[in-house]
C-alpha cells in the first residue's frame, strides 16, 4: 500500500483555473463511481463535519445532480453540477452552481467548469481535476469562501472511504 500519495493543488490565476491532482489507493472502478454515483458523493463530497445530501441525480450527458450541504446544525448550501461530457472511467466535463433546493440557479456566487479526469497505474488511481471560472474576481471569490481548504477536507474523506472498504 503506498502511504505518500500524490496531493496537489494549484491556483493559475493568469488563466483562471484551480488545479488538483490527488492519487488514491483504490481501483479506477471504484475511484470512478466514488465520483459519479450519489450514494458515494454523499459520503465524501461535504467537508466534515458537513454532509452531502442528494435530492437526485442523472449522472449523463445533460443531467444533473442536485445537492445540498448540511452544516451539523441543519443548515443546507445547495449546489447543482450540470453533466456536459461523460466518456466513462476517463473523465466528465461539468458546469457547477450553486442554487436553491429546487436547482435555481444563485447569481451571486460564481459558476465554475470542472474537467475531471481519471487514470489508473501500478495500482493507484490518479484524478486530474481543472476547475475554470470565468473571471479573477469570481476565481477570488470562490478561494475567499474556502473552495481550497473545504475540497482538500472533502478528498480526505475520499481517501478515508477507500481505507475503510
């Protein structure tokens, strides 16, 4: 079992991209469902002690999965992540918002693209994440509301959820 494995994150502001590469000891199968089935997102995805609640989700081309985060003393954060291009066990293309638990869209925050790709060597699995805004304020403001700190918790989760199985 590799116990060093791979954690970067990095923010490109000349070009508006947040990118991050985290390895995990797992097969591609399983790091590929951890990612695109809810019963699995809702898991891992919220940074503790937050949870990750599915209302529902279409993991196609054209779907969606509509989502709340919910703080321990039952506050929810609703998000909606807008499947664009699926190549499966490879990578997906996605729009992701945050809205209201009906999946309307919320002006205030940024919107931002996350290209996920997924690769697998020697035993690890590798994800390859870019995540592109469309503005250095918007790239700001998602930094500012703790985008770095509150994804590195979720993926720590990830990776404890792979220990445990």
């Amino acid at each position: 079992m590799k116990t060093n494995l791979l954690l970067n994150f990095n923010i490109d502001k000349e070009n508006l991209k947040i990118i991050i590469d985290r390895e995990f000891n797992a097969e591609l199968k399983t790091v590929w469902a951890a990612w695109t089935e809810s019963q699995y997102l809702d898991q891992w995805w919220a940074p503790k002690p937050w949870q990750a609640r599915t209302k529902n989700m279409d993991f196609s081309i054209g779907g969606h999965w509509l989502y709340a985060m919910v703080g321990p003393d039952g506050t929810e954060h609703w998000g909606r992540t807008n499947y664009i291009k699926i190549t499966p066990l490879e990578s997906y293309t996605a729009e992701d918002v945050f809205c209201d638990s009906e999946g309307v869209i919320n002006t205030d925050f940024p919107t931002s693209f996350f290209d996920t790709e997924f690769s697998y060597k020697n035993g690890i699995s590798l994800v390859h994440i870019v995540v592109t805004l469309s503005s250095i304020e918007h790239l700001e403001q998602y930094i500012s509301m703790g985008f770095k700190e509150g994804f590195i918790s979720a993926l720590e989760n990830l990776e404890t959820l792979f220990e445990n199985k």
